[in-house]
C-alpha cells in the first residue's frame, strides 16, 4: 500500500514469472528474433531443436540482438565504489519489511533478509526497458524443440561459484528440481509445469515441460536461482539459517545484524562483471538493507544518515516531513521519477474463506462506506487516483464500456453464473461526497445489510442467528491506522464493529500464510505480461495453498477458465481481451475494496549518487543502474 504496505516492482513476480523471483522503451526499434511461446517445428520434426538464440520472450519479440554490448538504459563506464543503503520497499515469498531471521529466502519457514537475489545467477537475466524478455547469463544460448517443450540451454565455461568452483549442468538441475520439491510453495506452484531436467554434459542441460505448461514457464526456469549442489550436499536446503550461502552472483552476504540489517559485499572478480546483462549495473562495493519495526522512527534515521536512500511511500511525510536541515542545505535531494508500470490491485481484502463475507452484497455494503475522497483531500495531500482495476495501468488490459465482440464471447459460457455486472460496464467504486460520511451511500450500505438477512439493534449488525457483524483489520505498521480508523468510523454507521488488530510481522506473515484474518491490506502489483502469476492469486487451487497471494480466496470455475485463456494466449492482443474480460469479472465479485495508487516514484536520497538521464521504463533502476559520485559525496560532507 502506498501509505501502509508497499510492495513495488519485484513483487510482481507473483503476477508475471517474467519479471523474475526477485533475487527477487518500446518503440520504432526493430524486434530482433526472439523465441515464441510455441515455435514452429523444426525441418518439421516437433521434437528437434531449432537454432540456438542469445534471448527469450513471451511472444518472441527481442530488442537487442544477439552482439548487444550493453542495455541501453545504463552508463556503460559507471565508476564503481561507495555503499547504497536503503530500507526496503518491495517484498516477495518468505521476506518481510521490518525484520528478518534467515537468509534463506526462497522457502516458506522464516522471515527471509532482502537482497538475496544479488548472491545468485540465473540462466538469462532480465532486460528492464522490455515487457518480459530475457537475455542469456549463465547459459551463453539457448535452443527451443519445435513444439516448445524442451529448452536446450548452453552454459558459459567461465560461470563460477564464489569459492571458485565451476558451475555446471548438475547445479542448474539440482536447484530447479530442489525448488520444485521444497522450494516456496509460491515457486513450486509457478514451476509444477516442469517435467524433466536432463543434463546433457557439464555445460549442457535440457529442461523438458508437460504439454500444460504456461506461456511463461520458460522464462520463469531461466530466472530462478542457481543453487551449488555441492554445498548442499551437507546442508538442508529448506532449512531457515543465518549461515551465508554460496553463491555465484554480483554480491556476497557481508555484514549480518539479525533483524537489523544485511549487508552485501561486491564479488570483486565476479565472473560475468563484463557480460552484457550487467555492464553499467552493480555499480556499488556494498549495499545494505537497513529494518525498522515503525516507519516515523525509520524516516528519522534517514534523517540522521543512519542509511542514505528511501522511495517514500507515505503522503504526508513526502508533503510536510522533508523540511529538515539536509534538505534546505541541498544535502538531501527529492526525485519524481515516472512509473510506467502496471500498479496492479491495491486495497483491502476480504477473507472469503469465511461464512460473514460470502454474502456479495455484504461485501457491497463495506465498500459503500469507505470514503476515498475524503482520505485523499484530509490524509494523503491528494497525491493518489482511486484504485479501480486490479490491472490498473496498464489501460489496454482494463475493460471499458459494456462487453462485446471477443471479451463477450469468452464471457457468455458463464452468463448466470457470474454477476451481470460483468457483461455491463464494468464496476467501479463509488464517489463519495468527501464529507467523511456520505449519507447517500451509507443509506444504500444499510439497505444492502438488510437485504442480506441483517439488523441494526443497539448500534449492531446481527443476523438472525443474533450474530453481530464483525471485522477485524489484520495490520503489522500503524502506517494505515489514521486511513483504517476513518473506515471504521463509517462501518460503525452501519452497525458493523470493526477494529484493528496490530500484530509483529512475524506473527502477520504467520497469520498470513494459513489465510487467519478478516480483512488485510495488501498490494499485488501486475506484471507487463500476465501469466501463471494469475494462477497464484486468483485461481481455485490457490485459495487453500498455504502462503499464497490469493489474499480473498476467490475460487470461481469462470475466472478459472480466464486465467488458463490468458496464459494460453498466443499473442498479445488475445491475451489483452482475455484479461479485460477477466477484470469484469473480478470487479463484479467484490472481493475487495479498491485503495489508492500514483504512477511516479517519489525518492529522496542524501545527494552521494548519480544515476543516467533515462531508467528502464519497467523498473525503478535503483540501486542497479545507479553509482557512487565521489564529488558529490564529498561536497555533501558524506563518506562511503
């Protein structure tokens, strides 16, 4: 949540395999080829491989071409040195914003320390200025088989491990086949697809797939981590520990305060420093990861210097808060920079799973009586828009005006098994009054509780089982009170007794994963290209996997069948009708309620850095792209 929870670009992993487990511009450019979802035969032989290629993408559209030198959102002689220190902004898997207690950060146990994925090399890395493609790391090429079910992957010689040792076919396969069988149910669920890994020679490995596999399963494979099988063989891999793993990445785990922060030390003879994914990138000889349990105390340590770099995520500490000493000597400076990414679904989610929210026009009710307008005006400066869409940003995948043509064709198998809002206009949350209080719409909440079997009596919604209507709002930062005790104060109105459960985030990811709560907050970001991601928060089987992002625990044939069109889809146009027909869908279900969003980064950093004229439009480019500017470090009076 931008003024609470915040999960930014990695997290949209769970939405779109291709932006990678985090670790974890278009244009008139000539597409270079590049491998599709579904290739065409070779010489005619289904089962042959075709010619190798240097990258992949969900539609076989490439913008670099085999001899690239660098991407183009990168100085390519970025000098190297200084530290990035940061508190962090995005989340996935197993990790948590305020603390952590493994460094293992790819299974389900434990809170996971941020910044793992800099430890760890994958097969092709991801290039940021591109909806989803990927471009060759470890493996120096790749071969696709004729009916795209087996991936031939040829490993760079020189790809090592930290200790020296060489990485080979056997770790690519022991770590696919490890995550597969004990890796993060997130992760397992996403690779199910994945039949068999072959390892062909020591720097040959084939990854073969079930005919059901996803579009973007291979994109997936190629951004998971490779894992030592040696180091392994003595170790538990789905053990939570604080031992440093070994890795083959840009960075070592460094300094460790549990729970406190985490610092990564540059591999100064890092094996594929100069390979084109990462010229220009990895600029810094540390970064750090500061935690704090309360964000006021956090913005003071920023203040202090304590670390030198936040993307502010609450209004109004980025309206009234930066009048401080650093700022008006010009030692701390602000950036609005664009966020051209989708901004996904962002809100409160009902806990369907639970008899109280199975009514829809309860869940009606409740979002009859939050007041956007006045939070924005009185809470949040007017910085944000109305969430309406869980693909909010991305406007050629939110449906508009009344279906027709393809989004109703996919639509009419499920008429009367669907609410007919979904083949109307599209349902949008309602426009208060911004008086806090909007008598009209809270009328319209209590004629809706009536309907669903409920009375007001003594101030209380009860049932005719004489059941009150109660909601508790599962939090871990107090960011979201101010916002969530205004709710409340509506929901009162109504006869709803609500109130907000403050819990330590070990006890939040806990009560998270086994789906233990009322309502939540929660941000799940979409990726540029959809795939099986939609499968983890939406589909049927997701809604009773412990630690998924189906945060509602929707389970509906019809969005079921729409998620495996999307992931079907054989272009982009198919898949952008699939996923208007199923935002119709999901905004009928009113499973949640929408919050807020904006569409820039707002950073603030103690003025030690420079960073190119343009970042990746997909990606913040913070601290990848970034680097220490000695001069200005020293004019500012601060040091590595």
């Amino acid at each position: 949540m931008t003024a609470g929870t915040v999960t930014r670009r990695r997290a949209a992993t769970f939405l779109g395999a291709a932006a990678a487990l985090p670790l974890l511009a278009r244009g008139a450019r000539a597409q270079t080829e590049g491998a599709p979802a579904a290739p065409a035969a070779a010489d005619g032989d289904p089962k042959a491989f075709g010619p190798e290629r240097h990258g992949l993408s969900a539609f076989g559209e490439l913008k670099y071409p085999a001899n690239f030198r660098r991407f183009d959102y990168v100085r390519e002689d970025a000098p190297r040195g200084g530290t990035f220190s940061q508190v962090p902004s995005v989340r996935a898997l197993n990790q948590n914003f305020t603390t952590f207690n493994t460094l293992n950060a790819f299974i389900l146990k434990g809170d996971g320390a941020q910044g793992m994925g800099l430890t760890f090399d994958t097969l092709m890395a991801r290039a940021n200025d591109e909806p989803d493609a990927v471009y060759g790391l470890v493996a120096r090429s790749v071969a696709v088989s004729g009916d795209g079910l087996a991936y031939r992957f040829r490993l760079r010689p020189e790809a090592r491990f930290h200790d020296g040792s060489t990485l080979t076919a056997d770790d690519v396969k022991w770590s696919l086949e490890t995550l597969k069988a004990k890796g993060h149910p997130l992760i397992a669920q996403t690779i199910r697809d994945l039949k068999a890994v072959e390892v062909e020679a020591p720097d040959s490995v084939v990854l073969r797939l079930k005919a059901s596999r996803t579009r973007d399963l291979p994109l997936t494979l190629a951004a998971l981590p490779i894992f030592s099988k040696t180091y392994y063989a003595t170790r538990e891999f789905d053990a939570a520990t604080l031992e440093p793993p070994l890795g083959s990445g840009p960075y070592k785990v460094g300094r460790v305060e549990q729970g406190r922060l985490i610092e990564f030390d540059r591999v100064p003879d890092y094996w594929a420093r100069d390979l084109a994914p990462n010229v220009g990138q990895n600029n810094f000889d540390k970064v750090r990861f500061e935690f704090f349990r309360d964000r006021d105390v956090a913005f003071e340590a920023f203040k202090a210097r304590a670390y030198l770099f936040r993307e502010e995520f609450t209004s109004r500490t980025w309206a009234t808060g930066y009048e401080f000493p650093g700022v008006r000597d010009g030692k701390v400076k602000r950036e609005t920079l664009p966020d051209l990414t989708p901004s996904g679904g962002q809100g409160w989610f009902f806990n369907l799973r639970r008899t109280k929210f199975q009514d829809p026009r309860v869940r009606e009710a409740l979002n009859l009586a939050f007041d956007f307008e006045w939070m924005n005006k009185n809470l949040m400066f007017g910085a944000y828009k109305r969430t309406v869409s869980v693909f909010q940003g991305a406007p050629e995948m939110m449906a508009t005006g009344p279906a027709t043509g393809e989004e109703l064709a996919l639509l009419e198998p499920f008429r009367g098994k669907i609410p007919d809002e979904a083949f109307g206009e599209p349902l949008t949350p309602p426009v208060s009054d911004g008086s806090g209080q909007d008598r009209k719409l809270l009328r319209e909440g209590l004629r809706l509780l009536r309907e669903a079997g409920y009375t007001v009596k003594d101030g209380r919604a009860v049932n005719a089982a004489g059941e009150a209507l109660t909601i508790e709002f599962l939090e871990f930062d107090p960011g979201l009170d101010p916002h969530v005790s205004s709710y409340i104060k509506n929901l009162k109105v109504l006869g709803v007794q609500a109130s907000i459960r403050q819990v330590d985030p070990a006890q939040y990811q806990q009560r998270a994963n086994a789906f233990d709560y009322d309502v939540v907050s929660q941000r799940l970001s979409m990726a540029e290209t959809p795939g099986e991601g939609l499968r983890q928060v939406y589909s049927s089987e997701s809604a009773t996997i412990p630690g998924s992002q189906n945060m509602s625990g929707v389970a509906n044939p019809a969005i079921d069948a729409l998620v495996e069109t999307i992931i079907a889809a054989k272009s982009r146009d198919e898949l952008n009708v699939a996923c208007r027909a199923l935002d119709r869908v999901l905004r009928s279900l009113r499973s949640w309620v929408p919050a807020w969003y904006k569409d820039v980064h707002t950073l603030a950093y103690w003025d030690a850095f420079s960073h190119p004229a343009d970042k990746p439009r997909y990606a913040r480019g913070a601290p990848e792209t970034w680097w220490w500017d000695q001069d200005k470090a020293e004019r500012a009076g601060i040091k590595a």
